[in-house]
C-alpha cells in the first residue's frame, strides 16, 4: 500500500464526504482541508491526515479531487492550490461546473506542468457510499488511465467521455434531462388531478407502466415539491449551466422549460 499515490480531497460535504471514505478505504494515504476544522473529525479515524491551508495539501499530494459546489468555490481553491502544486501531480474535478471554465483551469494547469482531469459524478452519497457513482470525465487519455485506480474506489461506471470539459458536457445533460424529467411528472400530476384522477393509484400505476421514469420515481416519493428543497437548487445551477453553454440551442431550451415549473416549486418561488 505504501507505494499508492498520495491522494488529496477538498469538499467533504453529503456526496464528497463519502468519496473520500471510499478512497482511504481503498489504501491510499489521503490528505485532507476543509474550510471548518469540525468537518475533518470523522475522518481522522479513518487514518486520514488534516492540513491547515489548501498549498500544504498541494505540496504534499500526487492526485487532489475537488468537490465543492460551483465554479466560484472551484476558482477559488485552484488559486492557492496551484502554486504549490509539484510538476507532475494531478487535478481532478468532481464539482459540476461549465465546461469552458474546465479548459481554462486545464490551460492553467498545463502552464505548471499539472494534469487536468473533469470528472463529475451522478449517484449522490448514497452512490458514493457505496462505490457505485457514475463518474464521468473529460480530458487526455493519459491523464485519465492514471487517474482511474483513485476514481475505481468510488466509482461504478468510469467513461471517458472525450477531451477537457466533456465530462462537464454529459453531466449537466444528464442533470437536466433529470429535472425535466421530474418537470413533467409535475406536470402529469397535474394534469391527473384536472381529470379527477386518483393521485396515489396513479403513481403506482405509472410506476408499472410506459410512463415511468427515475424522474417521476423520486417525484412520486415526494409529499410536496417543496420536500426536494435541498436537491432543487444543484438541479437549477446544472440547468443553467447547461443553457449558459447553449443559450439557444432547442433541446437545452426545451429540457429547461420542462424542468423549470418544478424547480420554481421546489425551490419555493
């Protein structure tokens, strides 16, 4: 085990907290930061070592996964972690962020001699958990064939998707084809109650039949719209993200149309 890459991980939060379970799980010797020492307590006992500052943990690692938010957080961790960062290591990207800022990140990175790798995931903790998480990714064929035994300890379904930024494309397309998806189970809730259909048989029934979908399941788990508050808002950003990289492109309009009604719902507007 000594001889495995020395892993770094910033984004301890209810999908990225798992990940790094997973990967210290797995062997590696992991090294961790978070914004609130608090964060890193239950990891410690997992054999995970805590850093103060963003540069120690640049310095001393071979790989770093980021997994925060947006591309705000993704900025800003980037700009402390690459000056300390040796030739050689390597970033991977789990946030969901746009695509044109993927390459520019990798640009970067490439000035420093740094390998660049977008690779977001679908499946939540519970994916995460469990090893089973989508991971999708977007970069140079090298860098992601030496990337995958770190990514293989979360991950179910590992795809290169293409070259930087692709994984980003075919996340945010799945995320949005998610939301519209849920959109229109919405809206065929609706439109049952406007027929005086009984909401409770309904779902069941679609359940069974040609209507469903993983959309409309976790929407028919819901007592309301407002219960998927906490998912809504990541849904929203990863449909405007799509709609930022193709303002005026008819399927990215049309899955946004689809999902907006219930994520205006959902989020409480």
């Amino acid at each position: 085990m000594s001889g495995l890459e020395r892993v770094g991980f910033i984004g301890l939060g209810s999908q990225g907290g798992p990940m790094a379970r997973r990967i210290a799980a797995a062997g590696y010797p992991l090294t961790l930061w978070a914004r609130r020492p608090e964060a890193l307590e239950p990891f410690l006992a997992f054999g995970a070592t805590a850093v103060p500052d963003v540069a120690t943990l640049g310095a001393t690692c071979d790989h770093v996964g980021i997994c925060v938010v947006d591309d705000a957080g993704v900025s800003a961790i980037i700009d402390q972690l690459l000056p300390a960062m040796r030739p050689g290591s390597r970033v991977v990207i789990h946030s969901t962020i746009l695509p044109d800022s993927c390459t520019r990140l990798a640009e970067r990175c490439a000035e420093r001699g740094i390998a660049f790798l977008d690779a977001p995931v679908s499946g939540g903790g519970p994916g995460a958990a469990a090893g089973t998480l989508t991971v999708m990714c977007g970069g140079l064929v090298e860098t992601y064939e030496a990337a995958r035994p770190v990514l293989e300890s979360f991950g179910g379904l590992i795809v290169r998707m293409g070259d930087v930024g692709a994984g980003q494309r075919a996340k945010i397309v799945n995320n949005a084809l998610m939301a519209a998806n849920m959109g229109l189970a919405h809206a065929a809730m609706q439109a049952a109650a406007a027929l005086d259909l009984d909401g409770a048989a309904l779902r069941a029934l679609i359940a069974a039949s040609s209507g469903r979908s993983f959309g409309f399941e976790v929407y028919a788990r819901l007592p309301t719209p407002h219960a998927f508050a906490h998912g809504a808002p990541l849904l929203r950003k990863d449909v405007g993200l799509l709609m930022s990289s193709l303002p005026d492109d008819a399927g990215a309009q049309a899955l946004s149309q689809a999902a907006t009604p219930f994520l205006s719902a959902a989020c409480g507007d």
